[in-house]
C-alpha cells in the first residue's frame, strides 16, 4: 500500500466514525430529546470514547449545526446547475433557491425546530458556518445578475439586498419552527420575495387616482 492509498483509507474510516457518531446523535436527540441525551450516550451508541466524540465535534451542539450545513450542502448540490442555467431569470433562481432550502427542511419540522433553536445558543458556532457564507454568496450573485439584466434595481447595493433577503429567510425559518399551525414555509418566503420587488408603496398612478 503507497502512502497515498494509507492516507486515503483512513481519511474513509475518519469519514465513516464521524458519520455513525452523527446518526447515532440524531437517533437519540429523536428519541430521548437533545437536552436529555448526553454525550457520553452518544458515545456509547457509536461505540467510540468520549474524548472520541470531541475530536469530532466540539459540543453536542455542533452536532445539530453540523445537520443544518449538511443538509443545506446537499440541497445546494442538487440546484447548483438550474441556479447557472441563463434559461432562468435571476429572481426564479432566488425563488428556486429559497424554496429548495424551505422545501428541505419541512420533512423533519422538529429536527430542524432543534437545530434552529440550538444554534441561536451557539454563535461561536454559527460564525464558523460555511454553509452560511455560501447562502450570502449565493444571494449576492443572484442580485448581481438581477441588476445587470434589469430585474432588480441597479441603484441598491446587492450585498445590502441579499442581507435582506438572508434575515428575511432565516426569521421566516425561525418563525416556521414556532408556530404551532402547519403551513408551507416555501411558499411563504415566495410570497415575501414578491412583496419585497413589487414593493410596498402605492405607484404614483394609483396615489393620483385616488386623490380625485
């Protein structure tokens, strides 16, 4: 066996114990709930120490922060070619954007209730979230293309309007997880985006109308 080949098998097997440490926390944040699930549970479950445990993960809520990045990853994987298709306009792709994530996370509403909350908890945490600096990146892009083919107005600094649309999408996350009536979050954050070009003032034709 090369050196290389060494090195790639236990880069696998390092892939594969992060992988059951993973499952395993999540298969007991469901059952037994993430407050009163411990790491030394968890340990147990994957059949690894529990210094083990911390080689890969700094906190048991790394764990859940470690879901959210890796599910929004997947999912930015899966529409990276509709996002650079020039087919779309730039504000379908913000949409497409928007409601593939919402869309992601609506199957595992509690999980993501517990990533959601777990993280507001952790901002040491979140500021190291790569999956975050791509969202923004992303967003940033697509403002970009909306100004340069005339969709979104050229004069309002794009990362100004992708923060804006980045809090927008995340307090919409956030208010999902807490509300006790199911509705879609994906359509929702599509109705938010409509809002947001149309605008909320009247045009000034109407302002005149109904001044007579």
């Amino acid at each position: 066996m090369t050196a290389g080949e060494a090195l790639s098998l236990r880069k696998r097997k390092q892939l594969a114990r992060k992988e059951r440490i993973f499952r395993a926390a999540l298969d007991l944040f469901k059952r037994k709930g993430f407050s009163a699930t411990t790491v030394e549970e968890i340990a147990a479950a994957a059949d690894v120490g529990k210094g083990t445990f911390f080689n890969y993960f700094p906190t048991k809520e790394a764990v859940l922060i470690y879901q959210g990045e890796r599910q929004a990853l997947n999912l930015f994987a899966e529409i990276g070619a509709e996002l650079a298709s020039p087919q779309l306009g730039a504000l379908e792709k913000l949409k497409l954007l928007l409601c593939t994530l919402a869309e992601g996370l609506e199957p595992e509403k509690e999980l993501t209730r517990l990533v959601v909350y777990e993280s507001m908890k952790a901002p040491d945490v979140i500021a190291r979230d790569a999956y975050r600096q791509m969202f923004h990146n992303t967003l940033v892009a697509l403002v970009r293309e909306g100004q340069g083919c005339g969709e979104i107005r050229p004069d309002a600094e794009s990362e100004l309007i992708a923060t804006a649309l980045e809090s927008i999408y995340f307090f919409e996350v956030f208010r999902w997880c807490a509300s006790p009536t199911p509705y879609s979050l994906a359509a929702r954050l599509v109705s938010l985006v409509d809002l947001i070009v149309g605008g909320i003032g009247q045009t000034s034709e109407v302002l005149k109308t109904s001044e007579v």
